[in-house]
C-alpha cells in the first residue's frame, strides 16, 4: 500500500486548504508525512488503515465535532484506528505529522516484537492526550519525514509503535479468546525454524510437515495469527536480516547469499521495491550516522 491509497492522506490531499510539507514511503504499508491546515473541516469516512497523529505547532483551533468537544495543543496524540470515522474543523493554522500503517503490517510488527497472536493486537481510539515519551518520538519522525531520512524515520517508526503498544491506557492485548490459527507454541516453533533458516530456500511444504498440516491450512493458520503469509513474513525477515548486515564491511553479494536471496540483482530490486533506495544507497545513509 503506498502512501497514496491511504484514505487518510487522500482525504487531506484533497482539500484545498492542506498543504503537505514531506512525505516518506517507508515501504511495507509504512509512510509518513508532514503538513500544515487552517480555516477547513476535514471527514474521515471509515479509514483504510491506521494513522497516528502529532500536533507539531498549534493545535488550539482544532476540535473533532463528532465526539469530545475540546480543542487540541501543541504536542496533542490522535489515534485514528482504521475503520474509525471521525470529523474535524480547524479555524486557526497548525502543523502535524501523520504515520500511516496498514493493518496487516501492524499486527505483523505486534506479533514479532511482543510474541503474542496478531488477533490480541489493540489499537486504541485517541483523540487529544498527553503522551511524552510517544511525543518525542514523532517529532523525531517529523524532522526524519522533514529530511527525507528514511533511516531515523524507520528507527522513529519503530520506537513510536512499541511505545504506543505498552503503553497503559493504549495498549496491551484484548481480553478475549481466539479460536483458530497457531498454537503458541507451534507460532514460536515455525517463527523461530524462519529466523534460523533464512539462508536456505525454505518451502511453504517444509512449514506445513513442521506444523503438520496441509499446505493450505498452514497458510491459513499463519495469517490469521501472524498477519501476513508465511512468504510474506519469510521475505520480511530476509530483509530485515540484509538491513543489519549493511551496517557491516561484508560484499552486498555475500549478504545477499547470507539472507536467502538468489543473487544480489534479485535482492538488490526486492530491497528497492521494500525501502525505496538500493542496498548500497542504504549502506551508505547507515554509516553516516
């Protein structure tokens, strides 16, 4: 999904009254951007994705009309879940930066980094709070979107959204039960056969005789507890690994082989399809760090 296809951002980019200032693709459903609003009411008709929002500058004559009636701030967090409609009316000039998610790529990033079912996953509504440490985070996002360094905005990325998940009063898991998908147990067993094999072509039929299950099922099991496909996720991790590895001295070929790929070239174009810059273009912004 590129940044465009977020109902969100299309809404704004449609006013006449929005001015985007940046915007980065972040690549894998991932994109930011900064703008500026005045003197304008915006709707969101049941979002395609999530957006989270920072007011950067201003904020006081913003007021969402649908709910709570008061006013925004400098520093105020939004939480727009997708799905979640809301309208807005703006009578003084303010800037925000936006983090556009798609869903499936939310709930992939919750199950690897909190080892739970992607089902459990909780997005919370937000309209106006006090965040700080989620504050500094985004403002670390904005002046990233600002400098179109794709580098610290996915570190920003990243921070913000662990932040946002332990966060006490937005985050954690749902109280429910889930029926279907992996057990945690067998999850953790084919997470772990990935992220130890990723070097080697791994099949859809070697997850499947590990989960002992059909091809089919282990597909569908997968996705409902991880939020991608098992070659979805698999390509991911790859990528994730050859992103580590760039901040080494070894040949781009070499870590090509390391991660799985069947050549540089093939790694190379999937690399640039994932972060919108080449592994040698990545390698060169990580050690200028």
């Amino acid at each position: 999904m590129s940044i465009a296809q977020f109902s969100v951002f299309s809404s704004l980019r449609a006013s006449p009254c929005a001015k985007i200032s940046a915007s980065l693709d972040l690549g894998f459903g991932q994109s930011a951007a900064t703008w500026s609003n005045a003197n304008d009411r915006v709707s969101y008709s049941r979002p395609d994705g999530h957006t989270i929002s920072l007011y950067l500058e201003g904020g006081t004559g913003t007021r969402r009309v649908d709910g709570a009636a008061k006013n925004g701030w400098p520093g105020a967090l939004c939480v727009m879940p997708q799905g979640a409609s809301s309208e807005w009316e703006i009578t003084e000039t303010f800037r925000f930066v936006h983090l556009y998610l798609q869903d499936q790529e939310l709930r992939r990033a919750y199950t690897e980094t909190f080892d739970q079912d992607c089902r459990l996953m909780v997005m919370p509504e937000v309209t106006f709070d006090n965040a700080p440490a989620l504050e500094r985070s985004l403002r670390g996002l904005a002046c990233a979107v600002q400098n179109g360094d794709s580098l610290a905005a996915e570190q920003a990325t990243a921070t913000a959204l662990t932040q946002l998940f332990v966060h006490p009063r937005y985050g954690g898991a749902a109280n429910i039960t889930i029926k279907g998908g992996l057990s945690p147990l067998m999850r953790n067993r084919l997470i772990d056969y990935i992220e130890n094999h990723l070097h080697l072509p791994i099949t859809l039929q070697t997850l499947a005789d590990i989960a002992g299950l059909s091809p089919f099922h282990l597909q569908r099991m997968f996705l409902l507890s991880c939020g991608l496909s098992p070659a979805d996720w698999l390509l991911r991790r790859r990528l994730a690994k050859a992103k580590t590895l760039l901040y080494t001295q070894d040949p781009i070929a070499q870590i090509a082989s390391a991660c799985g790929f069947s050549s540089q070239s093939h790694m190379t174009r999937v690399f640039k399809e994932a972060t919108g810059c080449t592994p040698s273009v990545y390698r060169g912004r990580v050690r200028d760090v």
